[in-house]
C-alpha cells in the first residue's frame, strides 16, 4: 500500500494520542463490591478495551510501514 506523507503525519498524530490514551486508561481503580461487608476489587479500564488498541495499533503500524508517495 502506498501512502502520502501527509498521510504518514497524520498517522503519528494519530498513534500518539493512542498511546496517550494508554496512559491514561493503563491505571488501577478499585470497584465497590456489594454485600453485607464492604469490600473492594481492582479493575483496569484498560483491560475491557484492550483488544481494540491491538488491532487499532497494528493497522496504524502497518500504514506507517508502507511505501510513501510525493504529494
């Protein structure tokens, strides 16, 4: 695939506020158990999206990888 350099711009752009989103999201939050007794238990928010930043980095990896065409 063959991509413009303005294009491979906009691809960093976008990769670096995916990794800022990481950060913000790779973080440990505590969930309140219900029941007689109070009691917490640690959740990572980035745990549930996961999945969707695999596979939103490896597209944006392999554009970045592409041959690079003048504008």
């Amino acid at each position: 695939m063959k991509i413009s350099n303005e294009a491979s711009v906009e691809l960093k752009k976008l990769r670096a506020a995916l990794d800022n989103m990481y950060d913000k999201l790779n973080v440990s939050l505590y969930k309140k158990n219900l029941g007689a007794k109070v009691s917490y238990s640690v959740v990572n928010p980035f745990d549930s999206v996961s999945e969707n930043f695999d596979y939103i980095s490896t597209i944006i990896r392999d554009l970045q990888d592409s041959e690079r065409v003048e504008d």
